[in-house]
C-alpha cells in the first residue's frame, strides 16, 4: 500500500500469523501514527481481545535496519513528555 492510499484509510490491523491469517485491530493508538507505520515489522505490547480480534496497545515498536526494534508511540506518551519537562508527574492533580 502506498503512503498516499494509507493516509485515507480509517482503521489498521496487524498481521500476526501469515499463514493462519490472524489480524488484530489496533483500538487506540491514533490513524496518523498507524499510517506511517504501514508496510513496516512492528511489534505491540498490549492487551489482545481475541474475541473482538483487537489489541489495546500500550507501545508500538518498529524494527530498525539492525534488526533492532525502537519504540515509535506510547500510549501513556503524555506523562513521559511530562516527566521529561517537569521531572515528575503531578500527585492527584496539586
């Protein structure tokens, strides 16, 4: 798929099993994040909904040239840009 017909698409799915075909729908992690992951090896840390045949992912890595992986999105990425500006998150909202 190119960039440009990935930029239209509403919804993405991981292929986990090519030979069985399993896919999982990604729930939270945003379309503009998603679409520039396609065609790439990634990997997903988060909870699988067999039934609903969808993940809720916590980290989105994808897999450099060195076959190493490196963390793209995070699903709690705003406490962590908190946490690099301020140093810590606030307690309870004070």
């Amino acid at each position: 798929i190119s960039a440009h017909a990935a930029a239209t698409e509403s919804n993405f799915v991981i292929l986990s099993d090519t030979a069985k075909g399993k896919h999982y729908l990604i729930q939270n992690a945003d379309r503009a994040i998603l679409a520039r992951l396609v065609n790439q090896q990634v990997k997903v840390d988060g909870d699988v909904d067999d039934a609903m045949e969808s993940i809720k992912a916590k980290e989105i890595y994808t897999q450099t040239s060195n076959q190493s992986w490196k963390k793209v999105w995070s699903s709690n990425v705003n406490d962590n840009i908190y946490r690099d500006i301020f140093g810590a998150l606030p307690l309870d909202g004070k």
